[in-house]
C-alpha cells in the first residue's frame, strides 16, 4: 500500500495552488508480474472543478532494480482526462549515491 499527496503551482498569468491526494495498493502476481490499482483526486484551480480517476496497471520486474510498468487511467469527472495509457519504468542505482553515515559532523 502507498499514499502520496502533491502541491505544485499551476501556469499562466496568475499562479494558482493545485494539491492532490493517491493511495495504491500493489500485488504480486508472479516472480516477476504484478498488479496496481491506484486512485486519484486533485484540485483543479483554473477551472474551480475537481479531478478523481483510477489507474488500473501491470508492473514487469526484470531485475530487482529495474521494473516497467503500463497501465490505463480513467477520469470520473466532467473536468478530467476520461482516458489515459500511463507507461514507466524504475531503475534503482546499484551503488549508493548519498552516504549520510559517513558525512562529517557539523560544529
């Protein structure tokens, strides 16, 4: 399970706040297949309306540190993409970029 919340700005002559709000849950299918249905909602501030959609995707995992994924998201309100195809992938470095437990003592 993941919950994830988002603030950005929009653009444009004058920038208005948009916030949003997801929570997912993932399941293994297989070794290496697995399944995500996650939903959606964001403040929409330049058309005063609301966003809430589903995300429906398969995940591939081949390695531990490298998955793709795809996946079809459907928007629920009037001011919503009403269909979305959602692809990515996550890589994970193998080696440690930033080691915090070796970083000097500040005085």
């Amino acid at each position: 399970m993941d919950a994830n919340a988002f603030l950005n700005e929009t653009e444009g002559p004058v920038p208005r706040g948009q916030w949003g709000q997801a929570v997912a849950v993932s399941h293994p299918l297989t070794t290496n297949l697995g399944a995500t249905a996650e939903l959606r909602y964001f403040t929409q501030p330049l058309t005063n309306g609301d966003g809430f959609s589903a995300l429906w995707a398969a995940s591939y995992s081949v390695r531990p540190n490298l998955v793709f994924d795809t996946g079809l998201v459907r928007g629920f309100t009037g001011t919503s993409t009403q269909w979305q195809v959602a692809s990515g992938f996550t890589y994970v470095l193998p080696h440690r970029i930033w080691i915090f437990s070796h970083a000097p003592a500040v005085q």
